[in-house]
C-alpha cells in the first residue's frame, strides 16, 4: 500500500460515515474527496511544504466533528468551492462540507458593526473541524469581519474562507487565531477582488502546536490589497505563513508586513509571493517580513519571492532576523528598568506595529491586553 493511500484510506470511513445531502452539495463534496484522494496529505519534499512537516496530522486517528454554521443556502452555489486552491487540505475541507456562514452584503450596503464569526473547539478532543465561510460583498459595499478561531484541548481545525468582492468595494478582514497549545490548525484564506476593491486582512497567530495560514488575493484593474500578519510561537510551537498577492490587471498596488516572534524552541516559517502577470502594468506592490528571536534554539525560514512578468512596475520585498537592539536593551536599563520588563517593553513595541493597524477598536484593544500579558512572562 502507498503512503498516500494509508493516509487517504482512513479518511474514507469518515467520509462515507456523513449524512447524503442536496446532490449539489454531494457533487462537491464526491469530487474534493477524489481529489485529496489523489494527492494525499503533502510532505516536506513537496517545495511549499519542505520546512513544515505535517505528519502528526496525517498520522493521527480524527472523527470528523459538525461545525456551528447555517445551512448551505443555493445563493452559495455560484461562488462555493470557486475561489480557494486545489490542494489537499482544501479539498479535505470540501469533502466535509456539512454547515458554512455564508454572509452577502448586497450592493452599496455600508454595515458599521463588524461581521463576527467564531469556531469554538472546546470540547472538540480527537476531533477534526472543517469551518468553511463564505463572504460575497457586492459592488461599493463596506464592511468588516473578525474570523475568531479558538479551543482546547488536542484536535484539528481544517478551515477555508472565500472572499469574493465586487467593484469597488471595501473590506477590512481579521483573523484571530489563539487556539489550544495542543491543537492543529489550517486555514486557507482566499480574496478574488473586483475593480477598484479596495482590501486588507490581518492575520495574528497566537495558538496551537502546528499552525499553517495560507493566505492569497487576486486582485482586478485599481484594485488595492493589504496582507498583514503577526506570529508569536514559544515552546515548541511552529507556525507557517504562506501568501501569494496575485497582480492579474494593470495599476494594482499592494502592500504586506508580516512580524514573527519566537522563543523556546520555537519554529516559523514565511513565504510571501508576490505575481505580477503579463498584462498587470503599473502595479506597484511592498512586502516586508521582520522576524525577532529571542532564544538560541528557535528558528525562522523566511522566502520572500516576486514573480514579474510585466515590465513597467515598481515592487521590492525584505525580510529581516534579529534580536533585541542591545541599545535600546541598555538605554532602558539605564533608566532603572529592570532586565525582564525591558526585554518584555522592546517585544511588546515590536508587535504593537502590527496591533496598531487594526481598526476596530474592540478587538484591538482586546489584543493590546491579550499580548501585555503573554509579554509579562517572557523569560529573561
């Protein structure tokens, strides 16, 4: 027996185990299980995977849990399924597809209060989670939404979101992940942007022994889009963030900051890819990964890419690893602040760049705390 076949195999009780639904919704799921079925879970011989080993995952004995959700309704057909990649974790998703939140926001509606959307894994040990969210926000349409993933306990969480805008609308997109240190997580987020959409999301990865985020915009003619990320792995913990900014039309602009934090022996991982096709000129794109570690053992593999196929464009990309500024370390010490809280006030400003972007004042303020506290413990 293959290994991809040990691993798809186990799988296939749990599929055969769900309810039949409406034949539009099994015609889906048959076709992403055929699929994750010939791929089977990746390995790090595959490139996007070779610093995230994801054995743990396709080893493991999981049964297959239902999510919080609405049922799917019939408007979802036009877009479900359309958007996200085909890989294998997708696909698995799709294969399990039972309740999603689907939310529309119809042309030119402007809603001032956040959508909220929480996937609550407590109670949830040895299970896996298939979260799926559907966003279609209309032509000048505003809004915000703050995706919260959290639990305890040991489990998996398999989610897919799908994004999709018409022209000129806004979006503000938050994902706020800090589930149990025992926990799996991943997430594929995918925004297909129309003319003019202007579109930001930010992503802060607090929880969870394996984490991977793979987030993707594909963006229209004047269409702006921001990918933020923040990661903060201690212990053992190990998260990757995988990005791709996809230029598909001309006068595109772009811009990404991901700031990873890492103690204990922890691991992260970045790759961050930016594409602009043939007929996207005028794009102008930015991204930036900045990195601290704070321990000797904690590693980071960082890959920004472009790939330029345009000729008239302006894009560039970095990424940094570095330790606390000894400087600012004796400036502080100076000033009778003792070495523990200086070391805790320099990695709390690190991370306050990111958490100040963040528009809605609730949650960031909510996260403000949130990471005052984690910092508090850092050790010396």
């Amino acid at each position: 027996m293959t290994a991809v076949a040990e691993q798809t195999g186990a799988w296939l009780a749990e599929f055969t185990r769900q309810e039949t639904t409406e034949p539009w919704i099994q015609a889906l799921r048959d076709a992403a299980f055929e699929r994750f079925s010939k791929l089977g879970f990746p390995t790090t011989r595959d490139e996007e995977w070779r610093f995230t080993n994801v054995a743990p995952i396709a080893r493991a004995s999981w049964k297959t849990a239902q999510v919080s959700g609405r049922p799917i309704p019939q408007e979802a057909l036009q877009h479900l399924g359309k958007h996200a990649p085909e890989n294998a974790f997708s696909a698995l998703n799709t294969a399990f597809l039972d309740r999603i939140h689907f939310v529309e926001v119809p042309r030119g509606q402007v809603r001032e209060e956040p959508i909220e959307i929480v996937y609550d894994a407590t109670g949830a040990d040895g299970q896996h989670l298939a979260p799926r969210t559907l966003i279609v926000v209309g032509p000048h349409a505003h809004c915000s939404m703050v995706e919260t993933y959290r639990g305890t306990g040991k489990y998996f969480t398999n989610a897919v979101t799908e994004i999709v805008a018409g022209d000129g609308a806004v979006i503000d997109h938050y994902k706020i992940q800090h589930e149990s240190p025992e926990a799996y997580h991943v997430g594929t987020l995918q925004a297909t942007l129309g003319r003019s959409t202007n579109f930001s999301s930010h992503s802060i990865s607090l929880g969870g022994a394996l984490v991977r985020n793979d987030a993707g915009a594909t963006l229209s003619e004047g269409t702006e889009a921001t990918l933020n990320g923040l990661y903060i792995a201690d212990d053992s913990q190990h998260i990757d963030n995988h990005t791709t900014l996809d230029h598909a039309k001309p006068h595109g602009t772009s811009h990404e900051l991901y700031k990873g934090i890492l103690d204990g022996r922890a691991g992260a991982v970045f790759n961050g890819r930016i594409i602009v096709r043939k007929d996207a000129q005028k794009t102008d794109s930015k991204q930036t990964n900045k990195n601290l570690v704070l321990s000797n053992e904690a590693v980071i593999n960082t890959k920004p890419e472009l790939q330029i196929l345009a000729d008239d464009v302006r894009c560039t990309h970095g990424a940094t690893i570095g330790q606390l500024d000894a400087e600012s370390m004796f400036y502080l010490q100076s000033r009778g602040i003792p070495k523990r809280e200086a070391r805790s006030l320099l990695t709390y400003a690190f991370a306050q760049d990111i958490i100040d972007r963040i528009k809605i004042q609730p949650l960031r303020e909510s996260l403000e705390r949130m990471l005052f506290e984690k910092f508090r413990s850092v050790k010396p």
